[in-house]
C-alpha cells in the first residue's frame, strides 16, 4: 500500500484547472507510515488489542459502538467475555489463545455476545504482534460486523 502525491510540473502538454500548462502524475510513496495505517483503519472497522493472554489493553470507538461497552467496562478483562459458555470452556478456544500466543494469524467469522446478550457476527483477523525478538508482545483484532447478512441467511434457511 502506498500514499499517492499529486505534483505539478510546469511547462508540461496539458492544462491544469487553474488554467496553467503542466502535467499531473502520481508519485507513490512505498513507506507506509503505521500510524497514518491505524488511523485509516479504526475509521471503518471495529479494532480491540489483547495482550498475548487475551486480557483486554484497548479498543477503539467503533468496536466499543458494537459492541456497547466503555473501554473502562472491558480494560483488563479477558477476550472470553465475548464468547458463550460453551466456547469459552472448549479446548478449541485455548487452542485459539495459544496459537495466536505461538504467532498464528486468524481471519474467519466469528459469533461473539454484545453487552445487552445479544449474538453479533463478525469478519475478523486476529493478528500477533511480535518484537524485535520474534515474541508474540500483542494481539491486535479487525473486525467488520456481518449481523445484518448472517440474519438474512439464516431467515432464507
């Protein structure tokens, strides 16, 4: 992914719309600044970081919204309050947690519980972050909420 620059060189064969004779051509920039990232991203999808053992360290507005928690309500609390008894008690979900811990990444739907009890579906990548070490120091979640199609398909069936 690259940022795109518009630069105008005078003297150029095409007109500008200010009037000026000059040419317009995109220059990228493969340095990608992970900041500028981040702040692309928590603008459309539902962003939640874990510490490798799946205690909560932060989430963004969007994932608060859908899920309709304050971050002082989650903060510290572990990654199962999302999950039903079920999952939460399965040898599949420490699984889970250990293969993110081992570095794996993650991207599927998921069914998680809101606030309120109620079942959101959800498209998400859950991604280690590692160190200069190789060691798994974050778990960093994206996610895009699909409730509304997941209803749909299941009132087709």
């Amino acid at each position: 992914m690259a940022f795109l620059s518009w630069l105008f060189e005078p003297a150029a064969p095409s007109v500008s719309f200010a009037g000026g004779a000059g040419q317009t051509r995109f220059v990228t920039d493969d340095r990608l600044r992970p900041a500028d990232l981040l702040s692309s991203l928590d603008i459309s999808m539902a962003r939640i970081d874990f510490k490798p053992d799946g205690a909560i360290i932060a989430a963004n507005d969007n994932f608060l919204q859908l899920f309709g928690y304050t971050l002082e309500e989650i903060r510290g609390k572990h990654h199962s309050m999302f999950v039903d008894d079920k999952t939460r008690e399965s040898n599949e979900y420490a699984a889970f947690w250990q293969k993110l811990r081992d570095g794996e990444h993650f991207t599927a739907p998921f069914a998680r519980l809101g606030k309120d009890g109620r079942e959101i579906y959800i498209v998400g990548t859950y991604s280690p972050v590692v160190d200069e070490n190789g060691r798994v120091i974050r778990v960093v979640k994206f996610a895009i909420d699909v409730s509304e199609r997941e209803k749909r398909v299941k009132s087709l069936a």
